[in-house]
C-alpha cells in the first residue's frame, strides 16, 4: 500500500471511529483475521452470540443495534465448509431482520468456486448456487478475495468488490531481493494470474507448466514451457489445496535446472497430505496469506504466512466511504 494511501487512512481513522454507522461482526471461521481488521480501523468487533444445539443446529443473535447501520461481515468459507457457510447465511439473515440499512459480506475465501461452470453433464455449478444463496439471504454487496475463477463475480446480482492478495505477497518477495526471476504458473488455466504477476515484477518473464489432470486432486506433469535454467522460479497460485499441483510443478523445475523454487498463493487450503509435499525441501519458500487461518501443527519451517488485514481494512474503509477500489491496485 501506498505511504499517501495510508497517511489517507490515518487522517480518516477519527472519522471511522466515531461513524455510528459502521459495523463489523466477525463469524466463527477466522477471527483473527477480523480482529486484525477492526484493529485496522479504529474499532471493535461488534457483539454477538454464536452457539450450537444439540443437534448441531447454529443459533446466532446480534447483541447490539444496527437499525439503519452499514454492516461488515467477515467470514471465509473455508473448512468445514458447509458448517461456514451456513453461519454467514444465518449471519445475513439476522442482521437482515435486524433492520441493517446495508449488508456486506466480507469473503476473504470463497468456498465452492472451482465449480464455476458445467464440465460433464448432469453436474452442479456449486459456485453460481451460494452467489444465489447469499443474495437471498439478504446481502447487498459482496467483497471477495482472489477468487478461483473471476467469471463468479458475475453469477452475483448485487454489487461485488474483487480485491487481490498479490500486493501483500509482491511487497514480501520484493523485500527479499531475488535476482533472476521467473515467475511460473503452475497450469494453462493461470497464466492470467501469472502474467499480472510477473508485470509487477519488474517484468519478469514467464514460463508455463503444462500438465494433464487424471482426476480431481491428481495431477501429472508434463513439461516446462519456458526458460528456468539457472534461475529463481517463482510458482504462483490463488490457492494450495493437497499441493500436488505446485509440488509436483517445483519438481520438474528443479530437473529443469531452477536455481531455487518459491510457492506463492493466497489461500492455504491445506488438506492432507499439502504439508508433508510443502515441507519435502523441493521449496525454498511457501509464502500464503491468512485469508484462512493456518494452525500451529500445520506450520512447517519453510512456510511463511502473510497478513491480508491492512489491506480488507483499507477497501471496507474505501467502500464505506463511496471511494475508488480499484485504484489500490494500480
């Protein structure tokens, strides 16, 4: 972010903190994160009751007004999934019935998006079904990050604000100083990703890893479209799930003669077995944001976690205040 950007936002932080307008509520699926949001901008997180019956059914009541308020409400869809999900859809609702004059949910992690679109017949597009679900719940704006596939935006009906972690990770590699980069994607699908990357970086060139998938979560590589050779690769992903992907990706780069291979991506998914293929020794680096909370037992000596708080505190602030979005990323 930028040193005006954020001399902007001290000016303004007063103006926050006193604006009875402004709410921000926090579900039960990273609240470190939202707390580091609301830390950002001047205030507490609001209150509110979260619990479970004994059928496993969620109860969830706002302990404060919000008739006529602008509320925020930050919640990544992350695993469980369902169990997230339906929080936030419980959390709309009520806020909602609440009187709320506008609702916006604060997605760091859009669950269900790699489904966007019909690849064999008689399947479901899950992405399209919770952009509806949210919208009938009662949300009037959606701010997302790094979604899977960006066409989700447009399955939404209502505003939608798409923000990038990349500022926060090409901050980072910057601070590192690598010389030779090439930034790589890990598939066809991402060069867009990649390429935006590489722009940041000075430029840097690009290379593609093409592979060809066998099933979901299963992938087999096959070459390196791109010089690497003797070079600091760079794979750069929205998210890392079981890691087979951008392991087996930083492998044949090293056979490629890659000088050094770091992994880059916003979302940690991390279901098994990510961490013993991350921690192998094929990454110099794994660099991941905390739009999903990363526990102690999954951390792992090579793995460095990122903070995206300044950066959803800053649009929040920019949306609240009917200021440009857009313009964090030029």
């Amino acid at each position: 972010m930028s040193r005006s950007a954020t001399l902007a936002l001290q000016r303004a932080l007063p103006l926050i903190a006193d604006n009875n307008r402004l709410r921000l509520f926090s579900g039960s699926a990273n609240v470190p994160l939202a707390k580091e949001v609301a830390r950002y901008l001047g205030m507490d997180l609001g209150p509110m009751v979260r619990k479970r019956f004994a059928d496993g059914e969620l109860y969830i009541q706002i302990q404060e007004s919000i008739r006529g308020c602008d509320v925020y409400l930050i919640q990544p869809t992350c695993q469980p999934v369902n169990d997230h999900l339906m929080e936030l859809l419980i959390m709309v609702d009520a806020c909602r019935r609440a009187s709320a004059r506008q609702i916006t949910t604060v997605i760091p992690y859009y669950g269900y998006a790699r489904a966007d679109r019909k690849t064999a017949g008689r399947e479901s597009i899950t992405a399209k079904l919770v952009a509806n679900l949210i919208t009938e719940a009662g949300a009037n704006r959606v701010l997302a990050m790094d979604l899977h596939s960006a066409q989700i935006q447009g399955y939404f009906d209502i505003p939608f604000d798409h923000v990038y972690g990349s500022p926060v990770i090409l901050d980072y590699l910057a601070s590192k100083q690598l010389s030779d980069i090439v930034v790589v994607s890990p598939d066809v699908g991402g060069v867009a990703r990649a390429r935006a990357f590489a722009k940041k970086l000075d430029d840097a060139p690009l290379a593609i890893i093409d592979k060809r998938r066998q099933a979901h979560n299963v992938a087999e590589v096959m070459n390196v479209i791109g010089d690497v050779k003797d070079k600091t690769a760079v794979l750069v992903d929205d998210m890392i799930d079981t890691g087979g992907t951008i392991a087996a990706g930083a492998k044949i780069l090293r056979e490629e003669g890659a000088r050094q291979v770091y992994a880059c991506a916003t979302h940690a998914v991390f279901s098994p077995p990510a961490i013993e293929r991350l921690s192998s020794g094929v990454f110099e680096e794994v660099i991941v944001t905390n739009t999903i909370p990363v526990p102690e037992d999954s951390r792992f000596k090579q793995l460095t976690v990122l903070s995206v708080a300044n950066l959803l505190g800053e649009t929040i602030w920019r949306i609240h205040e009917d200021t440009s979005v857009s313009s964090m990323f030029r």
